[in-house]
C-alpha cells in the first residue's frame, strides 16, 4: 500500500539501488536550442522497456457525469481549457473545450500547448533530487555551497529549505517594486542577485511561507551542479528521454507555440500576452500538454526519475509542527514543490482521498494537476482562463470522485 510520508527520512546515502530512467515514446526532442546536447548514451542505456506506450491521442469521455458538466459549463462560457483523467494506463478522459485565440479564432486541440505556472516547481525539485541520486549535491547541503559570493543571513539556509518554503528568503511579491520586476525579463543571475539584497524573513525552516524565488534559486543551483544551462539540464534529462516533445521552458520571452492566457474583466475576455515568466524560471516557466503531463506524473510516482528515498523525501511534510490551518480546513503537507491533503473534504459531497498535488496560475492561466497514489489516478485540469480559480478545483475533484467511483460533488464548501 502506497503511503505518503509526514516526515522526511534519513541521509540519501543510505538508499540502496537504481531506477532507471524513463521515456515514453522513443524520440527525443528534435529542434531546440545548440546549447542542449543530445541524449546520452548512458541515459539511453538506462531507460526502461517495460514502459507503458503512450496512449493514442484522442477524444475520450468514459466518465460521462463529468461529460456532462463540462460540456453545459462550456457552452455557458463559465468554463475554457483542457481536461485528462487517467486510471493506471487508462484514459477515462480527455477533452478541450473553447479557444486556444480567440482573436485569431482558434480552438483548442488535445495537443495545445499551456503554460503550467507553479506546477513547474516540481520540476525543478526533481531536478535537485535527481542530482542528488547522482551524488552530486545533497538538500541538506548549505545554500551557500552553490551560490558564491553568498549573503551572511543565508549561511543556515539549506536547499532543503528553498523546496519547502521555508527558507525565510522573501518572495518574489513581497518586495518593493514588484509591478516592474514582473514585466522586466531576468536571467536566472540577475534573479539571484536580486534575492541577495534582501534579509530572512524568519529563521530557515521555523515557518512555512510559499516563495517563488526559493525555487529561482534552487534552479541556479541546478546549473551550478550540473555544469549545464537550466534549460538544457531540463531537456536532456527529462523532456527529451521522456519523449515529453510538447513541453520545455519560456525563458526567453518566445512564442514557443503556447496558447494565449486570457482573464475576466468588467468589459469582458481580455488576452494576456506578456507572461514573462523568465522572471519565474525555476518556479513557473514549464510549458507542457494534457499528455505529456501524464507522460511525467507516471514516471514520477512510477520510480522512474528518482531513487526510492529522493521520492519519499519529495512528499514528506518539511512544515514545522505549529503551521496553522488553512481556511478552516486541516492544512497540507509541504513537499518539495508538491503538496499533500484531502482535497475532496473541501467539495460537497466530500471524499477523503489524500490527493498529491499542485496548483499553477501566472499570466492569463490557472492549473491543477493531482495524484491519487493508492488507485494510480492522475487528473489536470489546465485552463487558459486566469480567473477560473474555483471553477478549476471544482472540476478536478469532480474528475477525482468519479474515478475513485465517489460520489460526484455538486459544490464547494470553502
């Protein structure tokens, strides 16, 4: 039986064995950019060939009282994106609904291509753990280790803290001048240089407060231990040998066949095409497709990215004891750039299926993609809509009761 750990375990070193890489599909990414090398041999080498093929990509509407819902909110206007649920290697359900432009008058396909926002954090955890597993770095290593010259004030932060939020360093949007950090493109050195100016907000890992810049910095730190640019670490470890062609990183302001983000406003539907997202690099500039996000959460929670200790390490509660609840309901666990909780006790009727699980909106988007481990669902919800928060969760806890054969929940009860 699958459990989620409360708490981490101990040092990695301990972990006896090796998972081997996973790809699906058999190509790698053809048509990035010089700076990514090619797939190695060794990595080749090392892929599994029991892994599951990649399911045709189709329409498919096996959960018919979410059909329903979607199709009547859809054709009110209350809902826009895309929606896949998958039991083990079943697909139950894969459908989009409205326009990838509607300026230009295009629909969306079950391809498109949306910017995942903070969903991308647990890329950049896996990255951390992966390197990890190669002895190249441990999360218990000082942040100063792999960031030089480094601020006094962060000599007790560990990179453990920067994947759990509980570093201290201030987020992105708390510091003064945030409207015009947002629209101003940034590398990954600018990003840390900025974060040095600033002090703790409390002493590392005594609190828990959500921090993009952490995961900024935790993406420098990538760099630094791999010897290779973020980007191309990205793609030559995990797009490319998953076969995930759909998917990669917008840190340089390109179209990179991303849909249009859209958000609601008084005088209606407004487009929103500056998503500079290279200011969020390690923590919201993944872009990716229904697909190949089921292509990566079957690997993740299969074994096939991380050594079995890095994983459990990935989903034990890092929060202090003390962390509060949260509107009321028992609070999550904090992961590295995954949560934990009972999402279903937060729908009417409610389920208590603990569900792994991470959010995502920026720039005209708002996403959730889940984990149910005990019966290998997996559902994301991915809408192009900004302001389709709870319209959002609704529609996953939706997908996640009629997979599990719950009852189909009707309301929220935040």
């Amino acid at each position: 039986m699958f459990e989620v750990p409360r708490t981490p375990g101990g040092h990695p070193r301990l972990v006896l064995g090796v998972l081997g890489a996973l790809i699906l599909g058999g190509a790698v990414w053809a048509g990035f950019s010089t700076a990514v090398k090619p797939t190695s041999d060794a990595v080749l080498a090392s892929i599994r060939p029991d892994t599951p093929p990649r399911p045709p990509l189709v329409v498919v509407e096996d959960l018919p009282q979410l059909a329903a819902r979607l199709d009547r909110e859809a054709a009110a206007g209350r809902f826009m994106g895309a929606v896949l649920v998958a039991k083990g290697d079943q697909v139950l359900f894969r459908q989009v609904y409205g326009e990838a432009n509607y300026e230009q008058d295009r629909p969306l396909k079950l391809d498109s291509r949306f910017r995942l926002a903070s969903i991308s954090k647990q890329f950049t955890a896996t990255a951390i753990l992966r390197l990890q597993d190669e002895g190249k770095l441990s999360v218990s290593d000082p942040v100063c280790k792999w960031i030089q010259p480094c601020p006094k004030a962060w000599e007790p932060v560990r990179i453990s803290h920067l994947l759990s939020h509980t570093s201290g360093i201030p987020d992105l949007m708390a510091r003064p001048g945030w409207g015009m950090r947002r629209t101003t493109p940034a590398t990954l050195n600018e990003l840390t240089e900025d974060s040095k100016q600033f002090g703790l907000q409390f002493s590392p890992g005594t609190k828990v407060r959500y921090d993009n810049a952490g995961f900024n910095l935790a993406a420098a730190i990538v760099e630094t231990a791999s010897g290779r640019p973020y980007e191309a670490y990205m793609h030559e470890t995990f797009f490319g040998p998953l076969g995930m062609k759909d998917s990669g990183l917008d840190l340089d302001g390109g179209d990179h066949g991303v849909i249009m983000g859209y958000a609601n406003f008084p005088a209606g539907l407004a487009a929103q095409p500056n998503a500079n997202t290279s200011i969020v690099a390690g923590a919201g500039a993944v872009y990716s497709t229904l697909d190949d996000l089921l292509v990566w959460q079957r690997a993740l929670h299969r074994g096939a990215l991380l050594k079995p200790f890095s994983y459990q390490q990935m989903l034990a509660d890092h929060a202090p004891a003390d962390t509060p609840k949260e509107r009321g309901h028992p609070r999550r666990d904090w992961g590295y750039g995954v949560f934990s909780n009972r999402l279903g006790d937060q729908v009417r009727p409610s389920f208590q299926d603990r569900q792994i699980y991470h959010t995502g909106s920026w720039g005209g988007f708002r996403n959730l993609m889940l984990y149910q481990p005990e019966a290998d669902v997996t559902v994301i919800v991915l809408s192009n809509n900004y302001h389709l928060r709870d319209q959002v969760f609704l529609i996953s806890q939706q997908a996640m009761a009629e997979a599990l054969g719950r009852d189909f929940p009707t309301t929220l009860a935040r």
